[in-house]
C-alpha cells in the first residue's frame, strides 16, 4: 500500500533510510551483507553477495 506523503508523516512514518554494509564470513569466504532501514529501524531491503 502506498500513503499519500500527508497521511505517512501524520503517523510518526519517517522518509529517512540509511544503508548498512558489513562484511561477514560464511564458511571462511567474506560475504557483503547491505540492508536498507528506515530511521525508525524498519528494514525496506537486504542482500548478501560475495564480493
């Protein structure tokens, strides 16, 4: 569902995000795990990929 910008900021719903990177290993091999999270710390996105 998409709110209307007005209807969103009356609710408390923030439109900041930031992005998270961090390098993690999984079975001795380095992964790259992003992740898009609202301010309020709602999670929009992640992906994990071998660099």
């Amino acid at each position: 569902m998409i709110w209307p910008l007005h209807q969103a900021q009356s609710v408390g719903f923030s439109l900041q995000w930031h992005l998270d990177e961090v390098v993690i290993p999984i079975d001795g091999e380095n992964y790259w795990l992003w992740r898009a999270v609202y301010v309020n710390g709602i999670l929009l996105d992640k992906l994990v990929q071998k660099q």
